[in-house]
C-alpha cells in the first residue's frame, strides 16, 4: 500500500460514508436527499480529479467512471423532476458499497470487484476485472449481487500486513461507543424478529444498525468487521425485500455475529484503556462469513433468478487474527458519521417478548452531545460544595439575630437555586435502567434454548433512571439472578403442563421509584424456594444446627449463604453455590438490600432496593459525644430508648439487647470508635437497631439529631486500611460527619463476645 494515497482514500471513504447516511434516510417523495447527494458526489468528483500517480491506475480510472455514473443518474433526476425514483435509489444502495470496496481494493492494490449484474453502462469501455473465483452456478439472492465487500482471502492479505496500534484514538472511542448503542438495538430488534420474522418496520430497523455499524467500520478501516456486517446486512436486505425468509437458524446466526462484533469492540474498549495495546484478537469471523454466504445463496424462501455474479469460495481458517487498532491514518471526520447510529423507530412489542424502545429518527439527535464521566463527577462536586456553602450560610449564627425580610427572601431563593441546581447536576448521571432490562432479553433467550423450556420475559419500568454507576454495578446480580430464576425456578414444560400451569414460564423484571430509593423485582411463576429442602441442606453443610428454631424467612435468608446450593446437578448456568452471597454483597456494598418472598408451587420474588445515586445519601445523624455520624437510613430497622433491664450480658456473647423477643447484640459505638460518650447507661442513650443481610446489631449512641441528605466524600488514600467508615459529609453547620459502614459494622466480633468466650 502507498502512504501517499493515504490522505486520498480516507477523505473518499468519509465521503461514501455520508453518501450511506443520506440513502438510509432518503424519501423518495421529497427533494431534500437530492440536493444532499447531488453536493456530496459532487465533492467526490473534484477529489477523484485531483489524484495523481500510477498506484492502481486501472482500479482508479474504474472508480472514477463509476462516480462519473453515479452522478449521471442524479443529475438525470434533477433535470426530470428533482425526485428520487425507487430504482435510482436501487442504484445508489448498490453503488455505494462497491464504491468502498473499489476504493479499499485501490488502497491495497487489490483486484478490483466485479460490477454487479445490469451494470454494463457504468464502465461500457472498461471490461471488468476477471474474478479470481470461477462464476458458481448456484442461484442467489438479489441481495447478494451487490455484495462488495473484499473476498476473505483479500482480508487475510491486508491482515498479513501487520497492521500496528496507532491509531486515532479519541475516532477509536467514538466508534466504539457508537458501536455499542447499535449492537444494543440490533440484539433487541432480532428478537423481536425471533417472535414475528415478517415485521419490515424492525427489518428496517436492524438493516440500517448493522449498514451504520458496516459503514463506520469502514471509515475505521476495520474490514473484516465491514465483511461480517455486509453478509449480515445481506441477509436482512434479502428478508426486506422479500427473497429470504428469517428462520431460526438464520436469527441464530445474525445473533452470533452481534456477539463477535460486541467481543471485537468490548477487547477494543479494554486496549484504549492500556490494556496489551496492539494484542491481536482471534475471532471466528471467517466460518461465521461462509455460513452467512451459504444461507444466502441458498435461501429459504423464494429466490429469484440466477444471477452471473461469482459466488466466493472462502478457505480461510476457523478464526482469523484481527489487529486490535488499525495503523491506517484516518482523516478526520465530521460528527454525522457517528451521530446517526439510531435506527428508525421500532414498532410496538409483541406480547411474548420485549421490543426495543422506540427510538427519535436520526434528525431530531442533533441535541444530544457526549460528556466524558468524570467532567460529570466533578461538576457535580462543585454543586455538592455549592450546597454545603449554602448551608453553612443558611445556618450561621451569626445570621440568626438579624431580622430582615429581604436576607430572609435572599436566602430562601439562594436556598432553591441551590437546590434546583443539585437536582439538575444529579440528572445528568441518570440514565434508564432500559439497556440493563434489555440485556437480560438475549440472556433468557438462550437458557430457555440450553435448558429446552419456554420462557418468557416481561419487562416494566424500563424508563427508570438511576446513577449510571449503579445500573453497571447491577448488571452482574440480574444477570445472576435471572440465571438462577431460569434454571432452579421454570420447570421443565412438561412438568408445568402436568401442574396445571401454561406452558411458558414468565419471569418479570420491574423497575420503580420508592421514596428516594429504586426498587428491583425479579419475580418468576416457578416452583418457589421449599423451606424444608433449604433447611436440610443448610443443616447438612454446617450452616445450621439441627436444633435450631427458624422461621420461614429466616430459612429464605439461608440461600444468601457462601457456597450454598440446593441444585442436585452442577451445571454451567448453576449448581457450584457461587453467586447468591456476591449478589448480596454487591447489593450491600452500593447501600441497598435485598429481600426474598416465595410460595411453595407459585414463584417466587427477589426484591433490590437501591439508592438513586452513590454521591449523595439519605441518613440518619446520631451524636456520640461531641461526634457527628452518619448511619444510612436503608440500614436502619428502627430505634429506641431502651428500658431497665431490656439489655443484658450473655456468657459469650458480649452486651445484648432484648428487641421482639430476639436477642439482638449491642456495640458502644462510642467504645468501639474511641470516642467520649455522654451516657455511659444504656436507658440513657439511643440504640438504633441496624442490618446487614439476615445479621443485625443494636448501635448505642447518645442522641437523634435527625435525617438529612448528604453529599459523600471520599476519605481518601490515608484512611484505605479502617473498616468502620464509608466516607464523610460536610454538614450544614460546617461540621464534619464520618459515614459508618455498616455492613462492617455488623460483621465484626465484639470484644465483649471475645473476651467472655
């Protein structure tokens, strides 16, 4: 390849690219897509001109008289009636990828394509290249004649190259997170596609997905990715046209080609982060390719007729090396490219499975611009010290002997302001908890088909919003979660039909707002948890005693326990006791909780609760002597002033403190924090009873000083190693507040017990 043509190529295939999003979104009806090409090819036209040198003449002077063509038929338009007709759109849509394809084949020194079939008045001079292949006699698809993507042999010798890890890498990001919103619809619309293959408006949708994703990896020069979406995207095209029918082995496929590019883009993702920058990554991208190909030419359905365009007969291996970041210098390029990943609007859910949201069309995205994170996190901890300002403003004594009604209206609106500001500032992090449910569609999909039962998803609440850190850091517990649901809690059909149930299992994932909290509902139509079993089991691995008076949530709780499994095969989906305990402390560890309502033969439910955001929190002020803390007001059953003789010393066990009938044991924060206290009598203090999973402990502190909303702040590098504390909080009276840890808290052994065992 020629470095000098370099500059050339990269701004001719950003050019295509936008040539691309103008068809996805022309209207044959109106005149604006027009007037857009007309000027794009136009521009392509003086670039072609411009270029000099004898790299690739004979592929150059090909391009050039296909552009030349291309702009004849618009210029034909123009003149006629300034109207797109549909076989002028036809043109283009078969134009534009053999032009990419001409155009890399220019690049490399390759072969140039063959013109597809009726296009002798392109290049009538110019004789076509012979191709490599010899000419199949096996009929295909409409769709597949216009295939122009490089054979797999022509990318096996680009890859041959070597290709080095220096690329752009803010254009790397781009693509990536643009790719990651497009293999996000494209999952969502095959399954709706899986329920009903004849719904053309999410054809259209999951075409024009994977055209964007087949046209930015383009640009990228990603082109074994560009290969694998063009086989895909031909397959879609032959279904919306009508001369390939979607089956199951077909959204099969399609699905596993979404997972090859998810991998390819999530190890991309991971080298921009500095992980083994330029690591090739193998993929099975060439035998996926030749299924895809396969399935095409064959059909299942109408076919029309026999087309004289070769059929490639790949011999690449299994799986291919893919360079993890092309070297290829790619010209800058404007934001549309990327911007118009959102497909056209998706239609209503079929009442079995969950729809993909319906999306704004392209124009109306104009509004929405990326913000990197932590340009987040610190705005918002500016409003966080904003609001702590304000407080101290509010409430300084200084203030409070002063009596003017124009301070007192001053401050109430700066008050608002502030308020209003905080609000706005804690939005901006939130998003919908949508591509999280939606996920679990795909997940639920595929153990029904490992499992051999039928399961249906219902999703509710998909437009949520919750703090963005919160949504990835629920995504492993669902995902556990719905994994366990499927496999221990849907029967087999046959054991449902034989128990007067349907066939179809539902499991239901809901999202709401409760109080300032989010509440997570995983609830199933299963057989439900059967306490005897739990309790047997329990009692067999040493969990319990066999003496032991449980009740029956109690016993529920038990399944949280480390390396606890009722499961009598191990699988892998469950069996190994690994999962439900790092569920519950991931819950704990973002200050949630989680909760178990179950019926023998009827299903059961797993309800999370999980604060809206990890930067701001609901809590309880207590004083411990002089001290301010903290305890998060989702930890805190309740609280009290105990009476004479509620709390008691046990041999071996420390303090305890009679609560409902239980004996509940008590830490002396005080004692336990070093710190001076004001009633050394418990009946003269508070003790707030407080939980962590199915353990709880009844804290004695001094006073209530009552609830307030804080801002977390980290305690930084200096206190990495203490155990007691969460972070700290600015309170309004300036004064510092440290944020027990409770779950921390609850699990330590008390000195009492130690000392008295």
């Amino acid at each position: 390849m020629s470095d000098d043509i370099k500059p050339f190529t990269g701004k001719v295939k950003t050019l295509l690219q936008h040539i691309a999003l103008e068809l996805a979104f022309v209207d044959p009806v109106q005149e604006s897509g027009v007037d857009g090409i007309h000027d794009l090819l136009t521009q392509l036209t003086e670039l072609l001109t411009g270029v000099s040198g004898s790299h690739g003449t004979d592929t150059l002077e090909f391009i050039r008289l296909a552009q030349r063509a291309a702009r004849r038929w618009i210029d034909e338009r123009i003149a006629a009636d300034s109207r797109l007709t549909a076989e002028t759109i036809q043109r283009l849509h078969e134009w534009q990828p053999w032009m990419e394809s001409a155009v890399t084949a220019w690049e490399y020194n390759l072969p140039c394509p063959t013109l597809p079939d009726g296009w002798q008045d392109v290049a009538p001079t110019v004789a076509p290249l012979p191709s490599k292949q010899p000419t199949s006699t096996q009929p295909t698809t409409k769709a597949s004649v216009s295939r122009a993507i490089p054979a797999l042999e022509d990318v096996e010798e680009q890859l041959a190259d070597g290709l080095a890890a220096d690329a752009d890498q803010e254009m790397v990001s781009l693509f990536c997170s643009s790719a990651q919103d497009l293999l996000q619809d494209i999952e969502q619309g095959v399954l709706v596609l899986e329920e009903n293959p004849n719904e053309s408006t999410t054809i259209d949708t999951v075409f024009r997905a994977f055209h964007t994703f087949k046209g930015n990896a383009g640009v990228m020069n990603f082109v074994v990715l560009q290969r694998l979406t063009h086989e895909l995207e031909s397959l879609l095209d032959a279904a919306r046209r009508g001369t390939f029918q979607l089956g199951r082995e077909s959204i099969d496929l399609i699905l596993q080609g979404a997972d090859i590019l998810k991998r390819y883009v999530t190890e991309l993702s991971s080298q921009l982060s500095g992980v083994e920058v330029g690591r090739k990554i193998s993929l099975p991208i060439p035998s996926l390719v030749r299924r895809a190909h396969r399935m095409l030419t064959t059909g299942s359905g109408p076919v029309p007729a026999k087309s004289s365009a070769p059929v490639v007969q790949n011999r690449a291996p299994a799986s291919v090396e893919i360079p993890a970041i092309s070297s290829t210098t790619v010209q800058p390029i404007p934001t549309p490219v990327f911007a118009a990943t959102q497909p056209v609007a998706s239609p209503e859910p079929p009442a079995k499975q969950v729809a993909p949201t319906k999306q704004a069309p392209a124009s109306s995205a104009v509004g929405i611009v990326r913000v990197d994170t932590l340009k987040l996190d610190g705005l918002i901890d500016l409003v966080g010290e904003l609001v702590i300002a304000q407080s101290m403003v509010v409430q300084n004594p200084d203030l409070k002997n002063i009596t003017s009604e124009h301070l007192s209206r001053s401050l109430g609106q700066l008050r608002g302001i502030t308020s209003d500001l905080q609000r706005t500032a804690m939005s901006l992090r939130m998003v919908p908890i949508r591509n999280t449910f939606q996920k679990m569609s795909r997940l639920v999909r595929d153990l029904a088909a490992q499992q051999g039962k039928e399961i249906q998803l219902v999703l509710e609440g998909e437009d949520t919003e919750l703090d963005r850190n919160i949504v990835e850091e629920l995504s492993d517990p669902l995902i556990h979660m719905i994994r366990n649901s499927a496999d221990h809690g849907i029967e087999a059909t046959d054991r449902r039909i034989a128990d007067g149930k349907p066939r179809a299992g539902t499991i239901t994932l809901r999202a709401f707002h409760q109080g300032g909290f989010i509440v997570i509902q995983i609830q199933d139509d299963g057989k439900g948890l059967v306490p005897d079993r739990i309790l047997a089991k329990a009692v067999e691995r040493g969990l319990v005693k066999p003496d032991n008076s449980l009740d029956e949530q109690e016993i529920f709780e038990l399944i949280f326990a480390p390396g606890f499994s009722t499961a009598e095969q191990i699988t892998d989906v469950s069996g190994r006791g690994v999962g439900m305990d790092v569920v519950r402390r991931n819950i704990e560890k973002m200050r949630g909780k989680i909760e178990i309502q179950s019926v023998a033969g009827a299903g059961t439910t797993f309800t999370l609760f999980v604060p809206l955001t990890l930067a701001i929190i609901e809590g309880l002020l207590v004083g411990v002597g002089d001290q301010r803390y903290i305890i998060p007001t989702l930890s805190v059953r309740e609280s009290f002033r105990p009476l004479p003789g509620m709390v008691t010393t046990v041999h071996g066990r420390g303090e305890m403190v009679h609560v409902r009938g239980r004996l509940t044991p008590m830490l002396r924060l005080g004692d336990h924090l070093h710190t001076p206290v004001n009633a050394v009598d418990p009946t003269q203090g508070i003790v707030v009873v407080v939980e962590a999973g199915q353990d709880s402990r009844c804290l004695l502190v001094d006073e209530l000083i009552g609830k307030q909303e804080v801002v977390i702040k980290s305690l930084g590098e200096m206190f990495h190693n203490q155990t007691a504390f969460a972070g700290a909080a600015i309170l309004g009276d300036g004064r510092v507040g440290l944020i027990l840890d409770i779950h921390a808290l609850v699990k330590l052994k008390l000195k009492h017990a130690e000392t008295a065992a």
